[in-house]
C-alpha cells in the first residue's frame, strides 16, 4: 500500500537530479556567451619598470572576435595566448589590448610601464 508514493518520490528524485544536472551544464556551456570577452595580461606586470626597448607582452584572450594591441591588430593562439613583441619608446608607456566578441561587447586591459 505505501510501495506506490515511495516509487513516485525516487522517480521525483532523480527527474529533480537530471534537471540540475542538464542546467549545469547549459550554464556550463552558456558561460562564455554571458560573460563576454576576457583579456589577461601575464607580462609586463602594471607599473613595471623595464630595462630593454624590446619587450614580449603576454597573455590570454577569451571569448573574443578582435584583439588589438595599441591600436592594431593581432593574432591570437587557438588556446586563447598572446604574445607580441612591442618597441617602448624611452619613459613612460601605456600598453593598451582592447577585445570584442561577437555580440559587439568590448573589453580592455592596460598597462602601464616605465623604460629605462
């Protein structure tokens, strides 16, 4: 008499259990389209005083259709890296990666450095 609302719990259950685990992993995936493009720069640090003209920035770049490096364009990995090698003019520097994506959102990340 009671076997009958103990199945329909577990089967209740594991629909619930099923349900979180399809909307995870929509969330999952879905994270990149809500998150936007994402610019991360390794090299140089910001405030960063350099002693050579020539430096390799680096980096990362998701979720992204465009990335300029102070005003052109560059190239980015299939994994998302960046490294570019740019000539700093004697004093003080900014660097400047702008990033969009496909639904025309912008990201930027700056550093500023000093050449000595």
């Amino acid at each position: 008499m009671h076997a009958a609302p103990y199945a329909l719990r577990i089967k209740m259950g594991i629909a619930a259990i099923a349900a979180i685990i399809v909307f995870g992993y929509a969330y999952n995936r879905s994270y990149a389209l809500i998150a936007g493009p994402q610019i991360e720069i390794s090299f140089p640090p910001d405030g960063a005083t350099l002693n050579e003209s020539l430096v390799t920035i680096t980096g990362r770049a998701t979720n992204i259709t465009a990335l300029t490096l102070n005003g052109r364009e560059i190239s980015v990995a299939q994994n998302g890296r960046v490294s570019e090698t740019v000539l700093l003019s004697y004093g003080y520097n900014v660097i400047t990666f702008r990033a969009r994506d496909r639904f025309g959102r912008n990201a930027a990340a700056v550093r500023h450095v000093v050449y000595k």
